[in-house]
C-alpha cells in the first residue's frame, strides 16, 4: 500500500517544483496578503463584540479600573486596525509592498492577542467560577476563530494564539489548583494541534494560490504563443506568395530571356529549356527533356566538359564564362559562353543546375577581323606611309633641288593630307590599345611646369601655320606622377586643337594652378565656342561638331576620347567650360604630389 504513496510523491514533487517555477512569488504573497485583510473587518468586528461581552461579564469583579483601561485598550486597539485596513485598501502598490503589509497584520494580530493574553493573565484569577469558566470558553473561540481569520499565513496565527494562550497558562499552572495545573499542560497541546491544523490549511491556500497564478500565467501564455503563430502564419502566407510571385517572376524571365536558359539535374540531365534556347539549338523542348547535356555539346570536348562538371557538383561554385562548341541540330557547330550555376537549398544539397549560354560566335569572328585590320593599319599602312610622308617632306623642303610651283602645291597637299591620314591611323591604334587594355603607362615623378613648357615649344610651329601665339605665365613648380610621352600627347591634342579653332592673330593662354591637392592645366582658345546639343558628347570617339566648319580645320574626333581615357589611367579628369569674352577653356587635373 505504500507504493502508489511513494509513486504520488515522485510525481508531484515535480507538479510543485513547476507550480513554484511557473507563478510569480510576488503575486502569490500579494494575493494572501488581500485574503488576509479581506477577513480583517469580520475579525475587528467579532472581537470587539467579544470583548464588550467579556466586559459585560467581568464588570462585578474586584479590579474594575483595570477592566476600564483594559476596555480602552481595546477601542485604541479597534481604531487603529481599521485605520490599518483602511490605509491598505486604499495603497495602489499592492503587490510591491506586499511584504510589509504583512509584517503589520503581524504586529496586529500580535497586539490583539496580547490584549486577550492580558485579560486572561489578570482577570481569570479576580473573579469567581462562573466567570472563569466563561472566560475560558471566550479564549478557546478565539484561538479557534483565529484558524478562519489566520490560516492563509500560519507564522501569524502562530503569534496570536500564542499571545492568548501563553499568560493564560501561565496563570493556570501558578493558580496552585491541581486541576488548572493538569489542564495548563493541556493547553500547550491544544496550541500545537491549532498550529498545525493552521499549516496544513496554509499549504492548501498556498497550493491554491501557486496553482492560479500558474493557470493564469499558462492561459497568457497561451495567448501570447496563439497570437505569434497567427502572426507566423500570416508571414508564411506573405512569403508563400511572394515565392509564388518570385517562381512567376523566374519562369517569365527565363520564357522571355534573350539568352538560353537550361535547366539541369546533378546527373548532367536536361529538365528543361526556355524558347530562346529552342531558337539557338533548334530542338523542341520535348526532344530534349531527359537527355544528357552531353547532346549539345561537340565529342571532342565531352572529357573536358565531364571533368568541370564533376569539379562543379563537388565545390557548388558557379562557373563563369565558359566557352564551348555546341552543335545545333542543323549540324552548324557555333561557340557559346555559358555561366552554369548550382541552386543549393539550406541543406547543401544541390537542387537544380542552371545554364545560360549566347552565341558568341559572330562576336569572335568580329574581334578576329578586328586584329587583321589592326594588324593591316599598323603594318600594311602605317609604314609606308610613313616612308610617303618622308619622302614628301625631303621633296617639299628643297634638299633634291626646286621644284615647280604647281608641283611643290600638289606635293604640300600630298604631304599634309598624308599626315592626317597617319595621325587617323595612330589615334585608332591608340583607341585599340586603351580598349583592349594593352596601353601601357610609364609613370614617374616630374614637374609639370617642364612638361607644359616643353609642350608650347613642341607646338609653337603648328600654332605658326594658323598664325595664332601660344603664352604662358609664371607656371608654378609643381610635381605630379604621370607618364611624360601620354602627358605630352595629351597637351599637344589640347593645344593643336586651341590653335585651329582660334581667329588668326589671337593668342592660345595656357595657364597652370592648384586646386584642393589637384594641379589644373587650362587651354584656352577665342574660338566659336561648343554647341549646348554637342556637349554631352564631346568626350566621344568620332565626335566632332558642325562637320561643315570642323572639316575645314581637319581632325580625326578621336583626340579628346584618347586624351579622356589618358588621364584617368593616370588617375585624373579631364573636363572644359566656356571662357570670359568667348570662347572655350579645356582644362585637365592631375593630383598634386607634396
């Protein structure tokens, strides 16, 4: 029988260990604390019924003074625990001062008892049988009735009873009656089993209490854990759609992509594929569906293939820039780049594999006939025409004798026009170089003032023919870090172009300053200034304004691209604005080295 005992221990040890857990001591205590005051009223009002009765009863004995002040400590007593009831049911912070509230019950209780112990300890022995029977009787209602009032908090039920109980055995045992002797050993008995009845109804208060407060705490939680996931489903609906918009977002893309778009499992199995690669390879969808990719791929290269494919499964990185010839069903092999990239979900595993790929073919073709003309420029044109222009040069310049003056016009035109053509080619080489990233810069530390020098020397004569003057005032020494063959490219193209656009008789400023650790380079000509639709493409390659006026000055419309690109390769900017008085300034800025 006392298995299921042991077993009800082992299981609600735990339920209590919960209950503790789970409820908020401070409202456990605030709680018994209001249960406590809630039965003061009936406990202030019984005991001062009683204790006008006992005065009633006890009014024919020898010590009637003291039974008065005994009385008036019994109003004082009832005036102020109603004030104290009253001073608790009018607090705000119940909760929070729980704990003193209690501790002044206590003292109450303590008092009242006290006062019952002093009515005990002095009028028990005054007066005759009668009235010592009753007030006997009277004593064992109280400490009875003070279960009822008490029991939520047995420590002060402990301390009232005790207060009556105490004197009055007190007096009992020194009465020097056999009897009241036999019955003052009685008493401490009767007391412990008042406590312990007190305890026991303690716990199940205090059980009660845990339990509601546990309830209560369940039921918000509860609440709280309903109202998170009627919010989480309210997410898991928005992010349903959204997947479902994102899923409609990428099937639109890859339907309507101008590129091929394949679809792979992890064996290298075609899934599926969007109508632009239908339009490249020229299989239906159908045909191809569970295919190896193999298919679109030429023989020669399937073990290249079959080793990146592994190597791409394994690491789950994309690949990029893939170049392969793939076949189409025409048997036309064309070259196609591809990016293939793996779709891994949250587990690393891969789900899909997708491939987009274009026909590079006539690019390729384009850049391979790009190099031939390069290469016919650079070779087939360039050097002899650099031997034509020599040997124009050495006739025009009289070293082979005079010449006819018709003959010497024809061989000035032949000569001038054959240097434009040379300057064409060289700015297209140039162009070539910059894009293709072959241009290399030597830079090194120099003063600019040298290289804008040197430069109005180097184009003093050019400016002659158009008969304009190139100045300059006091140029301040200021080093920069630059490549002085591309700088020197770059002040002649802005200088020659100052001169051919400036009046006859006019003067080509340069100036040079520092601005905010920049030095700026300006060129200034008096020319007709730049038209406002032409601005925004001054910059561009083959860019020239009103071709009927610039035709006549020459140029090629690739000067300033080259010079653009020059500069910020040398890590500044080149920009113009229009000058005071008309006219434009072309300027340049470099960083200033300190």
């Amino acid at each position: 029988m006392t298995l299921p005992s042991a077993a009800t221990e082992r299981i609600t040890a735990p339920a209590r260990i919960s209950l503790q857990q789970s409820a908020d001591p401070r409202y456990v205590l605030a709680d018994r604390v209001a249960q406590l005051y809630s039965q003061m009223p009936l406990e202030i009002a019984a005991s001062f019924i009683i204790s006008v009765l006992a005065a009633y009863e006890l009014r024919e004995g020898r010590y009637i003074e003291v039974l008065v002040f005994w009385g008036c400590l019994v109003l004082l007593l009832t005036v102020v625990r109603s004030i104290l009831y009253w001073s608790y049911v009018r607090t705000k912070d119940k909760v929070g001062d729980a704990a003193q509230w209690l501790r002044w019950l206590g003292i109450s209780a303590l008092a009242g008892g006290a006062t019952w112990g002093f009515a005990a300890a002095v009028f028990f022995p005054s007066h005759a049988d009668e009235q010592q029977v009753f007030l006997a009787f009277l004593l064992s209602v109280l400490v009875g009735g003070g279960i009822a009032i008490y029991a939520v908090s047995w420590p002060i039920y402990a301390i009232f009873a005790a207060s009556i109980l105490f004197p009055f055995t007190y007096v009992l045992a020194t009465f020097g009656n056999k009897l009241f002797v036999e019955i003052s050993l009685i008493i401490p008995a009767f007391y412990a089993i008042n406590v312990g009845i007190a305890y026991r109804l303690d716990r199940v208060f205090n059980s009660g209490y845990l339990l509601r407060h546990a309830y209560g705490k369940l039921t918000e939680d509860y609440s709280a854990l309903n109202k998170r996931l009627e919010q989480q489903l309210v997410e898991l609906e928005e992010a349903r759609r959204q997947v479902e918009a994102s899923g409609r977002k990428l099937a639109l893309f890859a339907e309507r992509a101008p590129i091929a778009v394949v679809e792979l499992d992890t064996a290298g199995r075609i899934q599926q594929i969007n109508p632009a690669a239908e339009m490249l390879f020229g299989y239906p969808p159908a045909e191809l569906a569970g295919q190896p990719v193999t298919k679109l791929i030429l023989p020669q290269f399937h073990g290249d293939f079959e080793n990146q494919w592994r190597d791409l499964i394994k690491s789950r990185a994309p690949l990029t820039g893939l170049k392969l010839r793939n076949p189409r069903r025409d048997g036309i092999a064309i070259v196609c780049e591809w990016t293939v990239t793996p779709l891994v979900n949250i587990e690393d595993n891969i789900v899909a594999v997708i491939a987009q790929g274009r026909d590079i073919t006539q690019q390729l073709e384009a850049e391979r006939m790009k190099k031939e003309f390069t290469s016919t420029l650079s070779h087939e044109l360039r050097t002899p025409l650099t031997s034509i222009i020599g040997s124009l040069q050495l006739i025009n310049s009289g070293v082979l004798g005079d010449i006819d003056k018709d003959v010497l016009e024809l061989t000035t035109i032949a000569e001038r026009n054959g240097q434009r053509l040379l300057d064409l080619i060289n700015d297209v080489l140039d162009v070539e170089k910059i894009e293709s990233g072959k241009l290399t810069l030597f830079p090194e530390d120099l003063l600019l003032s040298e290289v804008v020098t040197e430069s109005l020397a180097l184009n003093r004569g050019f400016a002659d023919r158009y008969k304009v003057r190139l100045t300059a005032d006091a140029l301040p020494p200021v080093k920069v870090n630059a490549d002085r063959k591309r700088l020197l490219q770059v002040m002649t193209n802005l200088i020659s172009n100052a001169a051919k656009f400036s009046p006859e008789g006019s003067a080509v400023p340069v100036t040079m300053e520092v601005v905010d650790g920049h030095v700026r380079v300006g060129v200034h000509d008096s020319g007709p200034g730049i038209p406002e639709s032409f601005r925004s493409r001054i910059f561009s390659r083959f860019a020239q304004a009103d071709m009927s006026y610039t035709r006549q000055k020459g140029g090629t419309g690739l000067g300033l691209a080259i010079c653009k690109r020059l500069l910020e390769m040398m890590g500044g900017r080149i920009g113009f604005g229009d000058r005071a008085g008309g006219g434009t300034t072309f300027w340049f800025e470099l960083p200033k080295l300190d």
